[in-house]
C-alpha cells in the first residue's frame, strides 16, 4: 500500500549518490503542496540504512532515506490527509477559543491556518481522487 504526503512548506532534500566519489549527489526542492507517494519499493544499503523509493507529485522517481522522510514527518513539513483533518478540528477548536476570549490576534491568525490548511487537504484530495480513477480505468 502506497502513502500520500503533502509538502506543508518548501524544503530541500538531498538525493544521495552511492558510487565511490559521490559525484552524482544532488539537490532537489521539494516546493509546498508538493505530493509525495511512499511506495513499497525499499532497499537496504550497508553503512547507510534504509531507503525508500518516492514519486514526487507522479514525476519524480527517488529514493529517499528512512531517516530523511521520518525527519520531514516529524517537523511537520509533510502531512498525509489524517494529519490534515486532525489540524483543521484543533484550529477550529483554536477559533472557538478564541472567540469566546475576544482574542482577535489568535482569531486571525488560526483562521489563515485553517484557510491553508483546508486549501492543503482539497489538493491531497483531489490528487488522490485522480490516483484512484487511473487504477480504476486500468
């Protein structure tokens, strides 16, 4: 089973070369609203741990280190559609708050957070809408 990632802020990865001098290393900006596909394709390279291959946005084919995408998971720089609708429940909580308080700063602030992240959750969506239309019509 294959997992979807949106990129929530532009960031750059490293996409490792493994020959002898390296030479082949590169740099590649993942932008914001970027999708990654995590597939089931993984390898094990010694001294270097595992590597999982990615799909950026159905066009870019990679692998991509464990650690690196666990690292991007965990600063909050991607979200799969779960964590979408988890922060979009706590930033209307937020709002509510917020209002209740008279607190206009807050209020402004977590409804442009609401405003991206609904925005964020349409794209994965509607991306994973079409990935399951081209399954479908294969």
């Amino acid at each position: 089973m294959h997992h979807y990632f949106i990129a929530v802020e532009t960031f750059e990865h490293i996409i490792e070369c493994f020959c002898p001098d390296g030479a082949h290393e590169d740099s590649l900006e993942i932008k914001k609203e970027d999708i990654i596909e995590v597939t089931n394709d993984r390898q094990y390279m010694f001294d270097n741990g595992w590597y999982i291959k990615v799909v950026l946005n159905n066009d870019w084919h990679f692998h991509m280190a464990l650690e690196d995408l666990e690292r991007y998971f965990t600063q909050g720089m991607i979200l799969s559609l779960v964590d979408i609708e988890l922060k979009i429940n706590h930033l209307n909580y937020v709002i509510d708050q917020s209002l209740g308080k008279g607190d206009e700063a807050a209020f402004l602030q977590s409804t442009k957070s609401l405003k991206e992240s609904k925005q964020l959750k349409l794209n994965l969506e509607s991306y994973l809408s079409r990935v399951s239309e081209n399954l479908f019509m294969s």
